[in-house]
C-alpha cells in the first residue's frame, strides 16, 4: 500500500513537470558578452595596475631603509669611528630598523587590502552583470511563457532545441554572431 502511495505521488511529481515550458542559456557566454564585460575588465586591470604601482612604491621605500640601514652599518666597521659617533650610528640603525619593520607591516597590511579591494570589485561588477543578465532572461520567459530557465552549463544534459542563449543575447542587443566566434576560440583552446 505504501508503495503505490509512493509510486502515485512520483507519477503526480512528474506529470507536473511534463506540462513545464523550460529553456536554457549559457551563463558564461552570456557574462562574456554582456555589453559592459570588456570595459569592466579594463576597469578591473587598471585597478590592479594602480594597486601594483602602489606596492612597488612601498616596496622601493622599503628596499631604500635596507640600503640605507646597510650603510649604516658599514659605515660602523670603520674602526677609526670614535665611540660616540658609533653610539650615534647606532640609534641611526636602529631608528632605520624600526621604520622598516613598520614599512614592512605597511607593505602587507596594503597587499591585504588591495586584495580584497581587487575581490570586492570583481565580485560587485560580476553581479551588476549577472543582475542585468537575469532580468532580460525573467522578461523574455514571461513574454514567451516559459516556467523555467535553467544555466545549461550547470545541468548533465540539455538539449540544444531548449537553448535560448541568442535570443537573450538580442534582448541585450548583442550579435548572437558574437557567441559564434566565442564558441570557435574555446574549441581551438580546448584542443590545444
């Protein structure tokens, strides 16, 4: 009896999906290509490259208190140095240590956050992209009835007749011919 209960409920389960309209995209494709994609990658590099610069600066600042310190203490070796001038040389080197060590505290303390700057901004420009994509994927489902869109990157299988990649990719007045030469690149690199 349990098992009929269970066999009817699957057979009411599945007839319900029979009657879903369902199409799928490819969500990468459709990051990709979306309009603002490329200059929001230039926005990321450039980003990047300031961040780096940045760094580099930190780190000539560093490299100088170290050449600096050196000398210093070079310069202590001299054994014609009096004692008070290698007493002076001394807090010299040490004023010069600590403000390495700081520098050095600075230096990680700014690659941490130009870390997670980097991050922040990838992952806000990601979601302005993919929030963009989802309303004309929700709009072109109402207005051709579909129930359900899946990303066809993420399922085992879909077939091809469900794909409506293109036509959200008209909605975001993109060239489908664009997904074409898109598609070409990545077989060429998969055969590599």
């Amino acid at each position: 009896m349990k098992r009929m209960a269970i066999g009817l409920s699957l057979v009411a389960s599945l007839s319900a999906f029979a009657d879903l309209k369902v199409g799928t995209v490819n969500m990468v494709h459709l990051v990709e290509l979306h309009p603002t994609h490329e200059s929001n990658k230039a926005l990321v590099k450039s980003t990047n490259e300031d961040y780096k610069a940045k760094l580099e600066a930190k780190q000539d600042a560093l490299k100088n208190l170290a050449e600096e310190a050196k000398k210093i203490y070079d310069d202590m070796q001299n054994p014609m140095l009096s004692a008070a001038a290698k007493a002076d040389a001394q807090k010299k080197l040490e004023s010069i240590q600590q403000k390495g060590n700081a520098a050095r505290q600075d230096l990680l303390k700014a690659d941490q956050h130009y870390r997670e700057e980097m991050n922040d901004l990838e992952t806000r420009l990601l979601k302005l992209e993919t929030s963009d994509i989802r309303a004309k994927i929700s709009a072109y489902a109402k207005e051709k009835g579909l129930d359900l869109v899946l990303d066809a990157t993420m399922a085992a299988y879909a077939n091809e007749s469900l794909d409506v990649t293109d036509d959200i990719l008209r909605a975001m007045k993109v060239d489908p011919d664009k997904r074409k030469a898109l598609m070409g690149k990545e077989k060429k690199s998969e055969g590599k």
